[in-house]
C-alpha cells in the first residue's frame, strides 16, 4: 500500500449572515478552500498491521475514505493492493473493506444473518467458504446466539461484532478500520482486538487502525503513522516514538518504611506519593544512575521503570504541532489556516524548508 503526496480540498460556501447577504451569496457565490488531507505520503507493507492516529479533524477519515475508493483525491496517488482506488475496480472492491464504528451496515429490522446471506451474493462467495468462514467468525466472536436476532434487538458489542463479521465475510487482503470499538466497555474492547488480530494472524490482511482507546493501539500495532491538519508528523515504531519525544522516565518506587517526599525531591520531580510508595519524573539519560544512587541510600523494597504512558507521549507530539502553528501565526499573521481556508490578499509565508517529520523509519526530512 503506497501514499504519494495525497490531498484532498473541499471548496466550502461562505454565506454572508442576513437576507441580504442570503441575496448576494445567491448572485455571487464565495468560496473558500477547506485542506483536508495535505501531501500526506508513507507506505505499508503486506500483513502490517498501522495505527493511524491524529486529534478529531486530523484527517483520518478522510483518508481511509480515499483508500477504499470512496473519496477523490484532490491530488497525488495512492495504490492499493496493486489497484487505484478511485477507479473502484470489482476485483478492488471484493479485496478491501472499510469498517466506520458509528456507521452501519447491518438492516435494522433483520436479524444479522439475513445481512451475511446478501453480503455473500453481491462478493459472490461460494457456500462453502461462506459456511466456513461464517463458522470460524462465529466461533472467535460468540455470534451464534446473535445471528438470528433482530438488529435493534442486539447491544452496541454485540452489534459491532456483527458488523465487523459482515464487513469481513469475503476475507478481505486490506482492511480500513475506523474506530471500531469506539462506545464498547472494556471487555467488548478486549474481544474486538482479539479478532482483529486473529484475522491478521489468519490472513495475512494489511490493517490501519484508527481509534482514541489507546489499549487499541498498543495492542495491535508495532507501527504508528501521526497526522495533524492532514499532514504527516510520524511514521514509525511505538518505542521508537517514546525515545525520540518523551525525554523523561518514571521511576516507581516502594519504601521499607513511610518516607516524606521532600526526602525525593533531590532524586527527581515527585509526581505521585504516598507514605510507603512514591512516582518521580527523571530524565532519560540520568535514569540508571538515579535509580542506583536511590537503591544505595533510600530504604527501597521494590523498584519500577517505565516509560511515560504512550497517550501522554502522543499529546506531547500534537502539542508541539500546535505551538508550532501558533509560533508560525505569529511569525507571518497574515496567513490563514489551511484547514479554515486561504483568506484572499493575504501575504504567503516562506515555504522553501519542507515541514519536519519524524520518524524512525525514513529519518528525519
């Protein structure tokens, strides 16, 4: 799968308040240019299973929108199982499949089953796979008591693993799954990860994931792709992420007897305390000899280093993003947001140096 300098605008009405600026939107018509997704390139190899991960507006429903063949893009390329997506090919379509967790499928008023039969007509699968493989998702996904209910009698959990059962009935190579455990609790979660990475395990299908549940993530994907305003910021390894933007560790620690935490403050920032336990911020580099220094003259039963959580590292990246706008807004205040519009007349920044992406995979550009 090949992303090559795609983008998407959209050209969106501006409409004067008032009748009279009604009237004069209807005789002549302002536009302003909306960037979705913006030169936005990166490639994924067969059986990879990405997170593709940006705050809400980021892009990234619009660009799994475009590698299935929804969506046009505006500029650029993609390829996609060898396939163009625009050209929406029926060797392309029954390869693919684009799962949205609050969209559906499924006919509210028939039982699950009833969809799956149709699926299997319009993919054009043969009973014998369609039984076979509708066994094994029933057996990974418990949906046999559910098949022959109503839609609208099944929960929100119970409804996505239908959904996701009919989405992937045909065994499709790459699969687009945007938010597919979004309104699900914890164990419904866990259940969802668990079949997504047994049909990754079974098929050898190519997933990008989207999704705000973390565990999602962390759990699924070795590879995580950042965007923010439809640009790329990150292309590369979970770990790799944590080292290049987190610059701290967290040493947990447990004490032999209650300590006060003025008594830590010399070892590190002390985020969380209690009597007999205690959390402080250290800075990478300075980890190991800190945690030496503290096993030598604290009276410590038990000692814990990690990272910072993965979600803290993230925001770290899409608030840099944004300082960097905000640092770019006030540099040249002319300029207008991409993503709001191009305002006319006004003066354009200096675009001879290329934005930096970071990444572990391709180095830094």
């Amino acid at each position: 799968m090949v992303l090559d300098r795609l983008c998407k605008e959209y050209q969106i009405h501006e409409k004067e308040p008032g009748l009279a600026g009604s009237l004069r939107s209807f005789v002549h018509r302002r536009y302003r240019t909306l960037t979705a997704v913006d030169d936005l390139s990166f490639q994924i190899g067969a059986g990879e299973v990405v997170g593709f991960l940006g705050s809400n507006g980021a892009g990234k429903t619009t660009t799994l929108k475009m590698l299935a063949g929804l969506l046009y893009p505006t500029s650029g390329g993609a390829n996609v199982l060898g396939f163009k997506p625009s050209e929406r090919r029926n060797e392309f379509l029954r390869n693919i499949t684009l799962v949205m967790g609050n969209k559906q499928q499924l006919s509210w008023d028939l039982p699950a089953i009833e969809t799956f039969v149709v699926n299997a007509a319009i993919y054009e699968i043969p009973d014998d796979q369609f039984k076979r493989t509708l066994g094994e998702f029933a057996e990974l996904l418990d949906l046999e008591p559910l098949l022959k209910k109503q839609v609208r009698k099944l929960s929100l959990g119970e409804r996505m693993k239908c959904e996701l059962a009919a989405a992937l009935l045909h065994r499709p190579q790459a699969l687009f799954l945007d938010e597919p455990t979004i309104g699900l609790d914890v164990t419904m979660q866990t259940n969802i990860r668990q079949f997504i990475a047994d049909y990754n395990a079974r098929y050898g299908a190519t997933v990008i994931l989207t999704s705000h549940y973390m565990a999602d993530v962390t759990a699924l994907c070795k590879r995580v792709i950042l965007i923010d305003h439809g640009k790329l910021l990150y292309d590369g390894g979970l770990k790799a992420l944590s080292d290049k933007i987190a610059p701290h560790k967290l040493i947990s620690v447990e004490f032999a007897h209650p300590l006060g935490s003025q008594q830590l403050e010399r070892y590190g920032r002390v985020v969380k305390s209690r009597p007999q336990w205690a959390k402080l911020l250290v800075l990478r580099d300075e980890t190991s000899g800190i945690a030496a220094r503290m096993l030598a003259e604290l009276p410590i039963a038990d000692v814990t280093i990690e990272d910072p959580p993965i979600e803290d590292v993230i925001t770290n990246v899409f608030e840099q993003a944004a300082e960097a706008r905000r640092a770019r807004a006030r540099l040249f205040p002319g300029t207008y947001d991409r993503r709001k519009g191009d305002r006319r007349g006004a003066p354009e920044a200096p675009t001879g140096k290329r934005r930096k992406v970071w990444s572990d995979r391709r180095g830094s550009e």
